[in-house]
C-alpha cells in the first residue's frame, strides 16, 4: 500500500510526500517576467503548507512565446536572480521546486496588444487570434529557446524543468492535427506532428546536461472532436521517453475535456483518471495526476490503484496554500474548494490570482466587525 505521506525519488530528486503543486499562473510577475516579492510569498506558503513538489507558473522561452502579463519569464539571463529567490523559498521550508516552461504559440489572447501577430505551426482560417505559421527557421529558434531556458533553470538552481506540453500551447499545438496542418517534416503524420517534442527534448537535454530531470505536463489527448487521439498521444509520450523524459503529469491538450464543472454535493472524479492510468502502462516514468483531486481518500485510491505516483492540485492549493499539512496533521475534510473557476477569471481582469470565495469571507468578516 502507499500512502500519500510517502516519499517519493525521481532522477535522485527526493520529494517528502506524493503531493504537488501543478503549474499555476499567479500573476504576480512584472510585465517584464521578474519575481516580485509578492511571487516569494506565494511559494514559501505552498512550501510551508506541505507540498512536496511545487511546479512554477509558467514561464516563457521567449518573448513571442509569452501568454499573458505578469508571467514569469525565462528568455533572459536576467531573469535568472528572480528566480533563484523562489527556488529559495521552496528549499527553505523543505519542498522541492520544478520551473515550468511555455511557449504560447497562437494562444497569446490575455496579452491584449492589438498589434501582436502570434506564431503558429499553421495557419488556420476563422481564428480569433491574429497569427501566422512558424517558419522552418523559427521552429528551429523555438526549439533553441527551450534549450536556454532549461540551461538557465538549472542555473536558478531548480531541481527540475517541466515543459508545458498541454492546454493548446504551442506543444500541443504541433500534436494536434487540428492545428498542425503542415506538410513538411514538422507536420504530415504523427510522426511529423511530434518532431517538434522530440527537437525540443534533444535541445533540453543538450542544453542542460544529460542527467538534470526533464518533465512535462502533457496533453494525452485533446478533448475536441476531429483531435489528437489517445494512441497517437501514448505514441508521443513513448517517443519523449525514449529522449529521456523522466516524469509525466497528464492533463489534456486543445480543448476542455474537464470542463463540467464540479458543485458543492458533487461525486469526486478526477478528470483524467483513465488517461494517467494509460500512461502508466504505455511508458516506464513515474506519472502525475492533475484535474478534480479534493480528498485525502481519493489521492489515496488513485495511488493504490497504480494509475498514478503523484497527485497534482491547482484550485484546492489556490483555496488553501496549508491543504496538505492539514491533511497530514489529521484533519482528512475534503478541500474547502467548490471548483467554480472563479479564480482563474482574475487573470482576466489583470488581477493576481486569489480564491474568490475565501475574498469574499475575509471581507464580510472585516464589514461585521466594523458594525460592531
């Protein structure tokens, strides 16, 4: 049996419990991709809450690759001394910490510049999104700039990079045959479709060295019809495995697969259980879980039942930065997280990122002490 308590070791990287924290926009990041201290804060609560591994928000490769403000930026050695000060945070309360890296591709929406014309493996009719499709030459640049930015990761003292190979990025979007149309060597066929995983694993891995830890969050399947399929993702992942991929955290790719919303009184149902326990059988790397995890009992069953080595959260770390020394201290309640989303949407507003429905109890506590 394995308990969620237990630790766990990925390419020698010890992490005290089977918990992390997924990737999470925070938006505190200037606009120009720095740590502020308000960034420190966010990660030294997660440490001393209990998580064992803590994944960053996002960072870009590059300035074309950028999604959003106040997105934390690994394109320039610059932004090396910021980050150094949250990997910091995470050691000093004894969690380990992985940077993740993005390129956005034509999903660059929240930036809201009328003047950017996003970057594409195609270009597709009826888009939103200004965009036109990446040349040979600046895939190839694509590819170089995760190479830099897992070098200066490594450099920043990271004990891990994760590459951000899900949720319609740039990734995804070179696996998905709806929005990889070429007909060259980066498109065609699936094995087209996933030259772009594997250049970009080469690069990581020639960049930082044949033995730092090169994780993804990945995108199994898209949850669109006419997308990627669940053999041709498995096939992926296989082929990233080869490369010398060390740890996969299955999500989904371009469309929302997950997107009923849980309620209050709502069965608990990880989202993409099924994928991560195909994963398991397809590729011998540890796998993570993300996706409607609430209770201790459910993180449990998911382990035991060898369909993941990890548990990842977002939304209920976002509620609650202390869910999983709670936990461990004994009170096994479910998260006090709802699923409504409502946290996310501050990012729409250019706000950092904050639970809405702990807001609006600070705020009706502070007005009833006032009429007091």
């Amino acid at each position: 049996m394995t308990d969620p308590f237990d630790p766990i070791t990925i390419d020698g990287v010890k992490i005290r419990n089977r918990f992390m924290r997924s990737a999470t926009w925070d938006g505190t990041a200037t606009d120009d991709g720095e740590v502020t201290d308000a960034s420190v804060k966010v990660f030294e609560g997660l440490a001393r809450g209990g998580v064992g591994l803590i994944v960053t928000g996002f960072a870009y490769v590059s300035e074309e690759g950028k999604a959003m403000m106040s997105q934390y930026g690994v394109s320039q050695d610059r932004h090396i001394k910021g980050l150094r000060r949250l990997v910091k945070a995470a050691h000093d309360y004894g969690a380990k910490i992985a940077l993740q890296v993005v390129h956005a591709g034509i999903d660059v929406a929240l930036l809201r510049r009328s003047d950017l014309i996003a970057l594409a493996p195609s270009k597709l009719e009826g888009h939103p999104s200004p965009h036109r499709a990446l040349t040979p030459a600046e895939i190839e640049e694509a590819v170089s700039d995760f190479g830099g930015a897992a070098a200066r990761a490594k450099e920043a003292g990271f004990d891990a990079v994760q590459l951000h190979g899900a949720h319609g990025y740039l990734l995804s979007q070179f696996l998905s045959p709806l929005s990889n149309r070429r007909t060259d060597e980066w498109g065609g066929s699936p094995e087209g479709r996933r030259r772009f995983h594997v250049d970009v694993m080469r690069a990581v891995r020639e960049a930082a060295g044949k033995d730092y830890p090169v994780w993804i969050k990945f995108g199994l399947q898209d949850g669109t019809d006419g997308g990627l399929p669940l053999n041709e993702g498995l096939a992926a992942l296989q082929a990233l495995a080869n490369e010398g991929l060390s740890a996969a955290e299955i999500s989904t790719g371009i469309g929302a697969r997950s997107a009923r919303v849980a309620k209050p009184g709502d069965e608990e149902h990880p989202y993409f259980r099924e994928d991560s326990a195909e994963a398991k059988r397809a590729v011998d790397i540890p796998v993570m879980l993300v996706g409607g995890i609430r209770s201790l009992s459910m993180a449990a069953d998911i382990l035991n039942h060898g369909d993941a080595d990890m548990i990842s959260m977002c939304r209920p770390l976002i509620r609650e930065p202390d869910l999983i020394a709670r936990w461990q201290r004994g009170d096994t309640a479910p998260s006090k997280c709802i699923s409504c989303l409502k946290c996310l949407a501050t990012g729409v507003r250019g706000e950092p990122l904050e639970c809405q429905e702990e807001r609006q109890l600070r705020e009706e506590a502070v007005g009833a002490e006032g009429s007091v």
